[in-house]
C-alpha cells in the first residue's frame, strides 16, 4: 500500500493548485497549499504515513463526530433524536435556510454547524468551561494523544469573525433549540474546532469508528458500539457537506472533512484513515485528499457497497 | 430467521393501522391496508417468505433502480453524470424546487422523480415502443422471472392524473435536461411504475445489486459491478425519499421504496430482500416493512455501519 | 411635452444598446434593437405620439391585465380573489416555487404566470374557443380597435416552446387551481399573449385605467371603477416583474410590462401611456421605455406618491 | 367624518376578538386587546379623534418609515439604494432566506428586519448614543412632540429576548452589508421600536407624507419632497407585511403598521391617518384596525387607484 501511495501522491499532490486555502479567517490562510498527507492505520496497529503526515492543523469540522459521540454517551439516542434530526439537508452547511422553512423546528442533522452547535450545546456539564473540559479529555481519550490542546490564534480569530454562526446560534436559541447563551455557547463550539490535531489523530479516531468502538490493539471498547453506528450512518449521509452522495459513489467510504484540510475515512473493519490537504474544492473538501482516497479505494475495493 | 419473523410479524402487521395506503390513484387505493409480505434469499439461493409474499403489487418508484442499471450500461459512467448529479435533495420526492434554484440546471440525483425521469429519457432506442421493450427486458433478466408485465388500470390511471409528473417533465424539456417528448416519455415512465411484483422479485434484484451484479446461484456476472456500487450508493443517500437518513441510522443497508408498498433491500455479500406493505408512513414508506427490516437488522446484524 | 419627448428622445433610445431583444422564441428575436416608440393620451383625448408608435407587437404579459378585467366581470370580487391572492411574490415571473411551498396553494397574483394562467381559466365560456373569442372582442371593447389580431407565427411558436408554462399549467392543474385541460387552457393563453397591438391601443387601456373605467372622451363607463381600481393596485404591487418597487419608487405609476417590449402604464386621472421598446433589460422591461417614463415622470410629476 | 366613525366605531372594534396581541415579549402582552383609537388630521389642520386616540403604544415597525427618512437625509439616494434593495421580498418580515439566497446581498427593501437594521445603521453619528439621539431628534421634529421617549420595559424585554434581529444582524455583518458591532447596533434599533406614541404622533408623521414633506399647517417643508415620495412608494409595495398587497387593493393608500398596534397611513393631498389597534391578524396587522381604514376608504373614496 505505501508503495502504491508513492506512486499516485505526486499526481495527487499536484491538484491542490486548483482548489484554494479557506480563508475567511487570517490563521487559515497561512497553511502551505500544497501540503498532503495521510496517516492509515489497520486493525492490527500497523501504520503507514506518506508526506505531511505530522504537520498539526485544526480539525474544525470534523470535531462534529467527536462531540456527537459524547453527545450521545451523555444523553442516550431517545434524547439525543428528540433535538436532532436524521436526515441531510442539501445545502450548504451553513444555511439558515432549513431552520426557518421546515415544520420542526430541529437542526436536520448533526453534522450542519446548526446541529453541531446543538450537539455541543447537549454536552453535560454545569458550566462551558466543563462542558469543554469534558470535550477534551474525551479527544485525547479517543485518539490516545494526551498532548491535543487547542490553537489560541484560531480560536480567537474564529470567535472575533464567526459572524455566520453567531447568526445561527441566535437562531437557535430563538428557535428555542438552544439552551445555553449563544455567544458563551460558541466559545466551546469555537474551541473544539481549534483543537490541532495531525492525520495520526484522526486515523486513530477512524479507526475506532471502523471497528464499532472497538480498539482492535489494546481490544477494549473505548466507544459505544451503536454510537459509533450512528456516527458512521450520519457520516455518509452528510459528512462531506454537500459532497456527501459524491463521496459515497466514487469512493464508497463514511468521511467527515473540516476546512482546515482534514479528512476523517474508516474503511469499515479494515482501516482507519487520517488525510490532511487545506487546498479546499468548491464544496470545501481537500481537493488533493479526495483524489487520494478515490485512487486508494479502486485499488484496494475500500468500496461497502 | 424464518422463526424470528414469525415472532414479530404480527406486531409488525399491527403497525399499518397508523400509515395510510397511497390514494393519489384510485388502482392502488383498492390495496389491503393490513397486508404484509416478505421474501429474504441469501447468497445460497436459500429462500425465506413470510405473509403476503405472492401478492402482486405495483414495482413504482423502486423501478427506478432498474432503469438506473440500464441507463448506465447503455451510457457509460462519463455520460450518465454529466446529466445526473450525485446528492440527496433534502426536498421531497417530487419537489420542482431545486431544479429552479440550482446553478447547474440538471436533477440532483436518479431517484427523485425529475432525476427518474431523466433516466429514462437516457435508455437507449429509437422510438418510445423500444426504450420500455429493452427495459422491461432487463427487468426480466435482473429478476429471472420472464411473467413480469405492467398492471394496465394502473398505467392508464397515472397517464391520466400524473399530473404533478408531466409538470415536472415539461420543466426538465424547458431546461433542456431531456430529449423526448415529454408526454411520451412520462408513458414509458408511466409503464415502469405499472410493472407488477412480488416480492420474491424485488428480493432477486436486491440479491444481485448486494453482490455487486454477480447471480451466487449461477455464478454469472449479470450487470456490470461499479453500476451496482453506484446504485447501492444512490440508494443509501436518498433511495427512501426524506427518509434515507433515518433508513441509513436505523437499519444501515442501501433500501429503495415505492409508493405500491414495496421496499428493496439488499444485505451486502448476505442477503437480497423484498418487502410489500401497502400503508405508507408520512415520507411514503411502508411502515410496517420499515419496522420489520428494523428488527431483522437489529436481531442479525444487517448494518453496514 | 412633444417638444421635452422629442429632446430626450435620442438619449433614451441609445440605452436600447445595453439590453437585449427576448429571444426565447424566434418571432419575437427579430425585433429591431433600437425600436422606440410612445402615445400619450391625455383625458381630452389628445394624442401624443412619438418614434416607432406605430409599429405592431405582440402584447405578452401586458395581456393579463385586460384577462383580470374580464375575469373579473366574469366572476366577481369574491369569487375571484378565492382563486387569486393579493400579494408580491418576490420571485421571477414564471417561478413555481412559491405554489410549491405556499401554504395555501393558489397563486399569489394574477400577473405571474401561474396567476394569469388561473385569470384565463376563469373567463366565461362553454369552449376553449368561446372563452377565446369572449377575450378578443373585450379587448377590442376596451382599446377601441376593431382590427385586433393575433400574430399566429408568435402563437403558434410560444404553442411550440413554452414548456415553463406548460410545467406550470400541469401543476395548477395537480393543486385543482385550474378546471381545464391543461394544453387547451395553454392555448387561449398564448393566443392572448399573441395579440399584435401599437403603443396607441396600450395608451387607449391606459387611459381607462387611470380613469377608472369611464372613457373621458365619450363619457361612458366602459369598466366598472371598483374593477380598475383592483387592477391599478395589482399593476403596482407587480406589474413589472421583479421591477416593481423600482417602477414604483423612480416612476410612480402603476404599470404593466410584455416581453415584447411594451408597457401600459396610467397616470392616473391625467393620461394613458403606451410605449414599445424591445429591448429589455435584465428584469424584463423595456430599457429605453423604462427610462423614458422616468424623464417623463420627473418632468411632468407623475408620481402619486 | 366624525359621524361615520362613530357608527362603524363598534362593528370594527369587536373585530379585535378574533385577533391577538403580540405576545413575544411579556410587556406587548399587557395591552387590552380590545383598545380601538384613530386619530384623522386635514390639510387645514382639523382634527378628529375617537376611541383610545390618546392611549401611548410602541411605535415598533411604525420606527422604519422615520429612520428611512433620516437615513435618506443623511446619505442622499445614490449611497442609499447601493446599500437597500427596492423590492418587495414575498416572505415574513422577519425572514434570512432571500439574504441567503440572493445574489445581491443588500436587503431587499428597507421595511423588512434586516433592511431596517441596516437603515439605523446608515444614521449618521460617532457613536450607538449619538446615532439614536439624532432619530429621537427628528422623531420630535415630524411630529412636533417634545415629550417623546421610549418605554424602557419594552426596550429592555427586546434586548433581552430579541435572538431572531440578533440573528439577522449578526448575518448582515457577515455579508458585510452592515459596519456596526451587531448587538450595539440592535441597542439602538430596539431602542427606535420601544419609542411611545399615540395616534396624533402617527396622523402627524402621516399628513407630512402625504403632503410630500411640506406641513401644510406652517407651510414650511419639514421633509425633503423626494424622500417623502420614495417613503411612500415603500409603504406601499411592503409597509404592511405580506399583507401590503391586500391594504393596496383593499384601501388604496401607503400604510405602515407596528406589532405593538399602530397603524400610520397617510391619504395623499388630503389627510394623515393614525390608528392604534393591538389585536393582530395573522399577518400582523391591527385587525380592527384595518376594518375601520376599509371602511372609511369606502366611504371616503381614499383608494390612490
């Protein structure tokens, strides 16, 4: 597989040229756009990592499954689907549009900035400070890295600029959706998208979420198996925004992208994959990652269906 | 398995009370509200039927899978997506609305009713006459059952109130997205729809589509591999209406509804399953095959997830 | 006010350059760009007339006002208004959306497509061609012109390609909007938008219009006044498409647009006007017309409000 | 006049039942549903009142037309229409969608939330305190009342619970259509909505609209003609929410009502109408309200048509 990834990273690499960085705030624009790498581990523990394997960039988007899976821990399916909806959306991730036309008035799934930020509004705790303490530690418990901590520079950008969620946020609460103020509320939502991470991280995660759960090295079950269900169903539904039904047909996989450049894939009971490319598509995935991915999956079938 | 759906049939059954049976034709609203069918046939060729498995029920919009197939082999992958799109809609089935607000004027995916009808547009043939002769041929060959043939009251009802239908036809020619005549194209679409079933013959076709188009029994390679990915992949993300996220979540198999009560279902490399169940939930999903397949896959693990 | 047209005269016709001819069907594509003509009638019944006056169109959209008028004697206020709405829609002229996701479904106004479409539907008569016949001698009535035709190369070309109307006529036809066979109805709606007339008969309905029905020069109540009061508030809220509130804050008048390059626009109790122009800017409305009514209105203070 | 009223004045109040108070935040809740007051004021300065004319209410969306004026008379109409759109929007009041989903991202009108949030924007002022110290300046000079001030409780309830205008302000100042902080911009806009008023304010805001900007007691010209005209044109195309159409065809005149029950409506040339009704229809609209406008557009031949 290394010797494959060798062959095609080059061609792969090249396509970042005609995506471009996020840049909506100034720590995002400064990633190098023609950085690629990717990190896979298989169930026996075995890692291979290709190219800008441990440059640390911040997860954003893709922390969406992490908190959905504590949402889900702390309140049980019965209360988690009384407040979220199950199904995608077909627009953009941050359209308000949903919210204000559709009869219940629910996010319609966890993985829009509307749910997320509701997910993340479920998180038990009797503060925001320990609502996020919380969050953290179960990150580094799920990807075994006791060293993840967040950028302060993007956090605080993203807190000075997030305009368009602050809107959503208030809507939510208007909606009443919500129950935490708004503003305090993103500051968690904020955090945990800056949380740095590098494609080992996430291939840790995906590899938990592959295997239901299960850590196929130390075989403990470090997460709800239907919890991990739950997230890989949501994750092919609309985890790629609305490149979501692209990504189930050319490459057969669940995966959640963020727009800092990662890409989070499981290949069910095979492997768990990390990506990291920040030149986005128009649909605002790693436009050298995906290529990556689709090459990986004809050649090894990662297809499920 | 054939003892388990004994045990929950009837509270299964008992649930069609709550949906209603699809009145929008006078043919289908003479359906029996309680009837309940299944046929499971896993890859030995083994076969397991239960209820109304022999009740002849019309195909509907799960025809809209088999014209997929055929519309692929006759156009090749290249073609077939520079006129389909590959995401969910997040609208209902028959929404008008995404044609007019989409920047590229074409449907969002095969098995709404704008993409379906598409679809069919691009069967190959020279007169309206062939394109249903080739495709009621390959519905033929997918199933094994040479006897299939349109329920004719029902053909002439929808020609006659598919109104809603020929709105959405007259649209896709205003935008150039199909060739033909659209009223004689909705008449093959119309036809597709009449075809009768059982559910032994859904239970064939998604047999064949869960093992990626090769027969177990015969062992012959029926229809090309990557065309049953990508309508495994098509019927994950929006193959039960807005229901596909739920579907997904709950059972975590590709499935494709009809409004005459059937669902197709394939358990990938396990099994190939038919249900009919005429009353329909809100999303028009048979609610008592949706529960049944909910405990099948909770009890034997169906999810792919 | 010769002498003011005459001086602006050139300016405004110059504009015809930075817009375009409809081109949807070919009749109407071979219109000469830079046409531009007007007649003004004042309530003595003196004619002003300038540049291309006597050049014949087709009426188009402007049709539809002379349709309310009679549907409206036809029916009624309450019978009528239980069939059309009151308000904008905000959206372009031939949009479904709004029957799509409106609550109530009937079209928002009679001067949207799928509102005018209703209108004709409503005119009295036992045939397609009675109602027909019922609209042209009304027309004739009310413009005075007893030499009022069709241009059947227009109608029959819009007969050929109007498949936007066609989708939104089969829709009216699925929310029971609309009685008649969908196509039939068409008919008599592309006959009426087909009527060829000159900027002297859009002046001549103009001026009873503004007159609230009542032919200044004869002195005969020729519309019933409550019914012309309707029509001048619905030509302000959208007449000129998504152009309304422009033509209402610049000019100050209710008015009426074709895509054929006419506007009918009253000045109420001072004058009826008519223009041609078959440019169109992006909205639809003549640009030169448009422009020329903003001189006229700043010159002569036509604005009402 | 005064005689007519009164003969209507009962029929029209006992309208209010069917309606309802605005209850979104709990000081509007406290008004008698079945208050009913109108106050008509003449050209030669006459003045009728009747019912509850000297009941102090909130202004609300009343405030719009006034800071519209004020805005206009501090940026002049170039820099204003490049930042306020010119049509009515077809959707709520209080709607994101077409900021969404326009193209051009500026407000579609300035009666509409998020153009109204943007015109307090454009009052010009160092600071929040000196922009609204300017409104409250040329709210007393249009009426001619000193004693203006806002209700600090309703002020303070739709600071505290007015998460849908947090929303829409924090979206205007992603789409950069707005410079101010957000929440201290809405301090001012909550502060323009909470300003106490009786009938007369509204008759007198009402008869300088009408009369272009020239009161006709003084003879002097408080208003610029233009602004008053564009003012005007505003009203009428959306002054009543997605009832405007109706108050269009149904009485004929400009109209601006407020959730808190008022109603401003000026007769061109001849009167400026205040009414104060707090029952709402459906639209928000003071329901007796708009029976007695109707009525007395009857009799008194008001309609602008």
């Amino acid at each position: 597989m290394k010797a494959f990834i060798s062959e095609i990273f080059k061609d792969c690499s090249a396509l970042s040229s005609k995506g471009q960085v996020a840049d909506y705030i100034p720590a995002l624009k400064n990633s190098s756009i023609d950085n690629l790498g990717i990190t896979i581990i298989d169930t026996s523990g075995e890692i291979i990592s290709y190219g800008h394997h441990d440059k640390k960039f911040t997860i954003q988007s893709i922390s969406k499954v992490v908190s959905l899976l504590l949402a889900l821990e702390d309140n049980g399916t019965e209360k988690f689907f009384s407040r979220i909806g199950k199904e995608a959306s077909g627009d953009p991730f941050n359209s308000i549009i949903k919210l204000e036309t559709s009869t219940e008035s629910k996010p319609l799934n966890p993985l829009i900035n509307s749910g997320a930020i509701t997910v993340t509004d479920m998180i038990h705790g009797n503060t925001v400070e320990e609502k996020f303490e919380r969050l953290i530690e179960y990150f580094k418990l799920i990807t075994g890295n006791e060293e993840l901590k967040i950028n302060e520079e993007v956090f605080l950008s993203e807190k000075e600029t997030g305009n368009r969620n602050k809107a959503i946020a208030f809507f939510l609460k208007e909606l009443g959706v919500i129950d935490s103020d708004p503003l305090k509320l993103l500051d968690i939502y904020f955090k945990q998208c800056s949380i740095e991470v590098t494609t080992k991280d996430l291939a840790k995660i995906a590899l938990l979420l592959g295997n239901r759960g299960l850590d196929p090295i130390s075989g403990k079950q470090i997460v709800n198996k239907k919890y991990c269900s739950i997230c890989n169903a949501y994750m092919t539904i609309c985890g790629m925004y609305d490149g979501s039904g692209e990504f189930a047909i050319n490459i057969g996989i669940p995966g959640k992208s963020g727009v800092g450049g990662g890409i989070l894939a499981p290949v069910p009971e095979r492997y768990g994959i990390g990506v990291y490319g920040p030149s986005l598509n128009k649909k605002g995935n790693s436009i050298a990652g995906i290529k990556l991915l689709e090459l990986l999956s004809e050649e090894f079938d990662f297809s499920m269906y």
